[in-house]
C-alpha cells in the first residue's frame, strides 16, 4: 500500500527543511536503512534515511526548496500503484527558494536623454524643450538653455548640445562665478539571497532572548602574562597544542563548580540550578553561528578540551555536528580575541542565565606594587540574565575566574 514520506523533525528547533539534495529518483526502489536524501536543517545538512519499503512513486519538492516539518515531500510504494488520493488533502507546494539574484539600477546617460520631461511636451512653443539630463547639465554649468539651439527631434535639447555649446560674452547666456562640477553617473547593485535555515533560528532565538531576558553586563580586565608562560611550558610537552581559549574554557568551568547560582537556567515557572558544567563553545560558520557544547569540562584535561574544541569547530564546517553537538549546555563562551576584538557584548544563548563574551589579548602597560611594567591584559564581559543572576553574583564569579586566569597552576588543583 502506498505510503507518504514526510519532512522529518531532526532538532529541536527545526521548523522546517530544505531539500538539499535528492539521492533517489521515480522509479528507484528503496529499501528500510536507505539513504534518500539530504536535508539542510537550522544547523546542519543532514541525511535522511528511509524507515519504509518500496518504489519511490512520486517527488513532490525539488532540490533547493523549502519544506515544513511534516510536510509530504514523496509517496513510496508498490510500482505502478494509484498514490493520488493520498494528496488529496496535502498542503500546496511550498515556494522555491530563489538563487541569489543581482539587481542593478543604472542611470546612464543613453537612458535619460530620450526622455522628454512633461513641461517640455506642452503646446507652449514658448517653453524650452530639453531632455532632464540636458537640463540637469546645462544647470551644473551655468548655462542659460534658452542660448543653445537643439539638435533632436522638434529642436528638443539633449546632453550633447550642452557640451557643444560655447556661451556668448553676453551676461544673460552664463551664470557669472559658477563653480562647475562635472556630472557622475553611479549605479546602484545589490545581491538578494534567500534566509538559510541556520539564520532563520539564530534570529529567531536570540530576538527572543535579547526581548525576554533583562540583560545586564559586568565587565573585567585580566591579566594574561602567566597564563601566556604556563601555556608554553604546557605546550612544550601537550600531546596537542593548547590555545588561550582552551585555558579560558577550563577556568569557566572550575570557577562554575564554586558559583553554582551561575551555571544556571531559567524555565519560566522555576530557576534550574545545574550540578553539571555543560560548556558551549560558540563557532563561526559560513551561514551563521553553531555552539557545540564540551560536556563535563570540569573534569576534563586541557589537552582532552583542545582537542575536543578542535574537533567539533571541524566538525561544524563541514556541518557534520549532530543535535546531541549543541544540546544541553549550562553556560556559553564566545570569544573573538583571534580576531583582534578587544572587548564586545554577547546575547545570552537560552536557556543559559549567563554568556562571557572573551577579547584579544593586548600589550599594554599596568601598575605593579606602584611601578609601571609591560603587561597583557584581556577584556571580558559577562551577559546576564537578570531574572536568574544578580549583580554581586555575577561579580563573584568573574573575581573568581579572574584569579585562576592570572594563577593558572590553580587550575591542576
């Protein structure tokens, strides 16, 4: 009996999908366990495999379009079988989505001198008759239009005529002490392409958070000069090499284990206070933002955190991250320091009470027992929400992330 297939819900988040690729085609037969096609959801493209049996009857999405979840995008059954009752009662086709198009407005001086403006059409043979960019021209260099004779149809002026023209002594033909600008012609482009998916939801989800959840933000400065010798002696005999924001990432989740009030969420109707440190590494990727979570980090080694870190940013670039990836984090870390960001702002990742948001590290001068020595000094901001997490609390726990960054061997302990 022929069956329909339906658009599968493969996050938590996911709304919809989109067709990326078809592996089967009418007419193939399918068998349980096959891979049928790949579907690009919020965060990743996927594969789709079939939980049914039979010929494939009927395509209903193309390649490249968009589908809701639960949406029929095929029927499978036994070959030659009628499947058109079946839909009946669908919904219509979703819309394609469009390729980018490149629009461009161009104003050229071909386009305009063949328009005629309004006053010069009137059968007030007294008025002049001039193209808009003859006029426009004629103005820009202080020229009297009634002076020249056009060459166009019916004595109509056009640009070439103002060019040509060589005024008279005469102070009635030129506009004395007239600056003269030459004209420009521009052209206005622009490219439109369709909302992927993955920016669909980080739109979605963050407008909620920064709309919801009463930010606040607490600022401190770090400095980095030990962390900077510990890492290199670290490195000299780290299986892997270690990067600033692997030590930051260990010092988030012991100095977490001490201030559980800010490894927490907000549900709505109770405050959850999490026992664990879940912690997600935001990563840019080419359509948006994933943040895969590094899980019990507290427990974890340096060296298993770099390469984890490692792993997963690799993972998110080829889109290969799973949903169980980026479930489940307790508090989030976004750091542009690779960048050359001294210091930014960053939207609190729901359900998590806090996000620290982690710049460059700069060289700069600092005051040492009175004295000024070279320094190395990074920004950090915490973004709390302040349903979940006061100010003092907040302070607590960067004072105490501050003291393990710049007393690293506190983080063997």
């Amino acid at each position: 009996m022929a069956e329909v297939v339906r658009m599968p819900k493969m996050s938590d988040t996911m709304t919809e999908g989109v067709l990326a690729k078809w592996h089967k085609k009418v007419g193939d037969k399918v068998k349980s366990g096959d891979l049928v096609a790949e579907v690009e959801t919020d965060k990743a493209t996927m594969d789709f495999e079939s939980f049914q049996e039979g010929t494939v009857l009927y395509i209903g999405v193309e390649e490249g379009k968009a589908v809701p979840v639960d949406g029929i995008i095929a029927v499978f059954g036994k070959e030659g079988e009628d499947y058109k009752s079946l839909l009946t009662d669908a919904p219509a086709a979703p819309a394609a989505v469009e390729a980018p198009v490149s629009t461009a407005k161009t104003e050229t001086p071909a386009a305009i001198a063949e328009v005629t403006s309004s006053a010069a059409t009137s059968s007030n043979d007294a008025r002049v008759k001039a193209s808009p960019l003859a006029k426009k021209l004629a103005e820009e260099k202080g020229i009297d239009l009634s002076q020249i004779k056009g060459s166009a149809e019916n004595g109509r002026i056009i640009k070439k005529d103002v060019e040509s023209f060589q005024p008279g002594t005469s102070s009635s033909s030129t506009k004395q002490n007239t600056i003269s600008i030459p004209a420009f012609v521009g052209q206005e482009k622009y490219t439109e392409v369709p909302v992927s998916q993955m920016r669909k939801v980080i739109a979605k989800r963050l407008a909620e958070s920064k709309f919801s959840a009463p930010h606040f933000y607490l600022k401190m400065t770090v400095d980095m000069s030990a962390a900077m010798d510990a890492r290199t002696k670290m490195n000299e005999v780290a299986p892997i090499k270690i990067s600033f924001n692997d030590i930051v990432l260990k010092a988030v989740a012991v100095a977490l284990k001490q201030h559980p009030n800010v490894n927490s969420s907000w549900l709505g109707d109770k405050i959850r206070y999490n026992e664990h440190v879940n912690i997600g590494v935001a990563v840019a990727v080419e359509d948006g933002l994933l943040v895969p979570v590094v899980r019990f980090a507290d427990g974890k080694s340096l060296s298993h955190i770099s390469a984890e870190v490692k792993d997963f940013a690799q993972k998110a670039k080829d889109k290969k991250l799973q949903p169980s990836d980026w479930e489940g984090s307790t508090f989030t870390i976004s750091n542009l320091g690779m960048f050359g960001i001294d210091e930014f702002t960053a939207i609190i990742n729901p359900p998590d009470a806090c996000i620290l948001a982690v710049g460059g590290i700069q060289a700069v001068p600092v005051v040492k027992n009175g004295q000024v020595v070279p320094g190395n000094i990074m920004k950090l901001t915490l973004s709390c929400d302040h349903r979940v997490v006061d100010g003092a609390t907040g302070a607590a726990f960067l004072q105490t992330l501050k003291s393990l960054l710049e007393e690293p061997v506190r983080l063997l302990v």
